[in-house]
C-alpha cells in the first residue's frame, strides 16, 4: 500500500463516480468513460507516460509538468473537458452515423492517439465511406508507442494491445 501512496495512485472508481456527478453535455457512455479511465490509469502526481508526456489524473497531458500533483476533483474536471475535446473532434470528423459502442471506442482513440491521427485514419475513412466492419477492423493496427510495437514482451506498453483490443470488439459488438 505504501508504494501506491508514494506513486499517487488515486481510485478511477472514485474520480469516475465524482466524473458521473459533474457530467452535463457527454454524449459519451458510462460505460465508454469507463474504458478510458480504466485504461489511463488514475495518479494525482505528475508522471511520464509510455510516451514520454508529463501526464496526471486521467491521461491529463495539456499544461502538466513535472512535480504536478491534483485532487480526485481535479482529476475528475479534467477527465470530463479532455473527453469533451475528443467528443468534438469526433463530432467534427465523422460523417455518418455510428453506434453508441462504436462512438465510444471512437472517443476513446482520440482521447488516447489525439486528432491528428484520427483525422488521418484509415479508420475514419472507412467509417465516413459507411463501411462499419472495416473501419473496426483499423484498431488492431494502432499498437505502437513513439514507433515502439507493443506487441513484442518487453515492450513495457502491452496495455495498448489490450485497449485497442477491447475498442475493437466494443466497435464490432457493443459493450
């Protein structure tokens, strides 16, 4: 328990829980706001990311510098603005209507590999030439960190796997 405390792991449940108070416009699914934060991990001291991002609280990156630390609150404010941003550019994006899964898994890319890449996607391509199946295909290829393939044992990122993994079945399947 001492090594959590000295890292600044907080609970997502509780950061979720007060998220879940605080939320007014997200079209975002629980369950989506879910995803993301169990998969981003909650600290409320500044950290490096696999990426090499000063990073805190819920995948927070935009003004965060080393030494940082925040509240569960903070942390839960942040999360909702930073989901808010990926809604948009999704919003912006894409050209055709999805499922609620499918929007989700789309928020949660964004979130994690910013919009550039998303507008940049095959994915969105295929998702804005109306061919669902394909598009949800594309989230196997997105496993690399800095060029670095998280697939191989050592990499120390295996997480991406498993969340593009997961977003790959959600977007086939629903949650």
């Amino acid at each position: 328990m001492r090594s959590a405390i000295s890292k600044g792991v907080c609970s997502v449940a509780v950061v979720l829980a007060l998220a879940f108070n605080l939320i007014s416009d997200l079209r975002t699914s629980q369950q989506g706001l879910r995803h993301i934060a169990n998969f981003e991990g909650c600290r409320t001291q500044a950290y490096r990311c696999s990426a090499k991002v000063w990073t805190h609280g819920l995948g927070h990156t935009q003004g965060v510098k080393q030494g940082d630390t925040v509240t569960q609150e903070q942390i839960a404010r942040n999360f909702i603005a930073d989901v808010k941003i990926a809604e948009n550019s999704v919003n912006k994006h894409l050209t055709t209507d999805v499922t609620q899964a499918q929007f989700d898994v789309l928020v949660s890319f964004v979130f994690n590999l910013g919009v550039g890449n998303f507008k940049r996607s095959t994915m969105l391509k295929l998702f804005n030439q109306n061919q669902p199946l394909k598009a949800c295909l594309e989230f196997s290829r997105w496993v690399y960190v800095n060029g670095k393939n998280c697939r191989a044992p050592d990499s120390q990122c295996s997480g991406i796997v498993k969340r593009r993994e997961l977003e790959q079945q959600a977007c086939l399947n629903g949650w």
